[in-house]
C-alpha cells in the first residue's frame, strides 16, 4: 500500500496572510511534528511508501519528511497551482491513483491517535471511509452519510435521508479501481475547468457513481482527533486533543487494551 498526503496549502483559514508561519505540516505537538507523527503511524502499519504533494514552503517539508523516513520511503509532486483548490494536489498525484496498487489518502493537517490510521488499514473492506458520530452542525465538516448499513452521500454540501450522518477526518483506503476512478473525477475537474473545487467534489462523484455497498466505513467515534484549519482548532489541538492521546496512548503502554475496531460498516 502507498499513501498520498496533501501538504501544499498556504493555511489562510490558520494564518492569514501570514506567510512566515510554518506549513501545517510541521506543526509541532508534544516535541513531534504532525509530519514526524503520520510517518511513524504509517511505517508502523506497514505502508510502503509516503507520496507527499508540495506547493507552498515545499523545501522545508521535504527535508522534514526525508530525515524522519530516508530518500527510500518519500516520494514527491509539486503542485505549482498549490493556491488553487485542492482537486489540483490529489490531480497531481494521479499517477500513484493509476499505480493498479492500494492507496491510502490523507490529509497532512489532523492530529490523531494511532489506532484511527489501524482501523482504517485493516479494515476488512478494500474501500473504507471514517465515520466519527460526533459531528458539529453546519457545512464546514466534511459529512459521510449512512443509510442501511453502507455510505450513500459525502461531502460538505449533502442531500437525502440518512439512517446516520457523521464527520469524516480526511483518510480514506482505496482499492485501485477505486483509486483509478478518484484519479478520473480529478481529470474530469480539471478538464472541465472548475480548479478551486476541493478534492471532496472529486471523490462524492466516484461515492455518488458507484453502487450503494461499494464502500464500507469504520467508526472511529471513541478515537481522539482534530483537523487543525482555524485558530480555534490549534489551541484545542493542544489543550483538549493532544492530552487524550497520550492518555489513550499511556493506557495502552500500561497494559490496557486498546479500544476494540468498533466497525458497525457493512459487512
């Protein structure tokens, strides 16, 4: 399996138009770069490779992820359109989508325990979402939607009923058709010239395409994380969520069991 990141974003929403903060990726909590910490989660799951999309500040990523992983592990696009919307960075990966191999997508900017990444890859289903029932009101959580058992609707903007509607952290495994079909959608964006759409848009119409059972989910409800995009998110990051972290993570050093993959996806 190989991992995409995304992790050419200026952080407006964070910074502004303060340029001179450091990319979120290297956002540093408890003495670890978010970085440092996705590459340790990912090495120790046995993913092959990291493939990180650069725009902005890409150098001092770069260097980062090189001197915790080695040459061997990172491989890296440069998304020069890095302000426009985010279909253009997982576009400009689209040949590790074409690969014919697993692909694990993620986000570079969520802090989150180990066992969130775990769910997710060994997952019994091939394609495989997270579903966190804990879920603000509004549009600016990215929604996945359960109806009988299976997702039926993704996305920020979402229409239908649903049994169930969660948060999705920004991870997603893909088998590669599913992968292959991702890598089509952002084609077709681009082609269609709608370059400040999200990558979410390009993946809701591979969901919205494919059958009702085609991707399962993972509840990660009981697992700490925070999508760091606002101000408001780095200082819960550091007072709220990195503490249940380590918490989480000193009960299972102690002996304790970790929390059980409480999947209720279809089967």
């Amino acid at each position: 399996m190989k991992a995409i990141m995304l992790a050419a974003g200026v952080g407006r929403r964070l910074y502004g138009d303060d340029y001179d903060q450091p990319p979120k990726a290297l956002l540093n909590f408890g003495g670890k770069t978010l970085l440092s910490r996705h590459i340790e989660v990912l090495q120790d799951n046995g993913v092959d490779e990291l493939i990180l999309v650069l725009g902005h500040r890409k150098e001092e990523i770069l260097a980062e992820a090189v001197a915790i992983a080695g040459k061997n592990y990172i491989r890296w696009f440069h998304n020069p359109r890095y302000r426009g919307g985010a279909v253009l960075s997982l576009w400009t990966a689209r040949e590790v989508l074409r690969s014919g191999e697993d692909v694990l997508f993620m986000d570079a900017d969520v802090l989150y325990h180990p066992e969130l990444i775990g769910r997710l890859i060994h997952s019994a289903h091939q394609d495989c979402f997270l579903f966190d029932s804990d879920i603000e009101p509004g549009e600016e959580p990215v929604k996945l939607c359960i109806r009988d058992g299976v997702p039926v609707e993704f996305g920020k903007k979402i229409s239908g009923d649903f049994d169930a509607v969660g948060e999705w952290p920004g991870f997603l495994k893909m088998s590669p058709r599913i992968a292959e079909l991702v890598a089509d959608a952002c084609d077709a964006f681009v082609e269609e010239g709608r370059l400040e759409a999200t990558y979410e848009e390009a993946i809701r119409r591979v969901v919205l395409a494919e059958p009702d059972g085609a991707f399962g989910y993972e509840d990660i409800s009981d697992v700490p994380w925070i999508e760091i995009d606002f101000p408001a998110d780095l200082l819960r990051a550091e007072n709220h969520i990195l503490p249940r972290i380590n918490e989480m993570a000193a009960e299972t050093e102690d002996g304790a069991e970790s929390p059980a993959p409480s999947s209720i996806s279809a089967s």
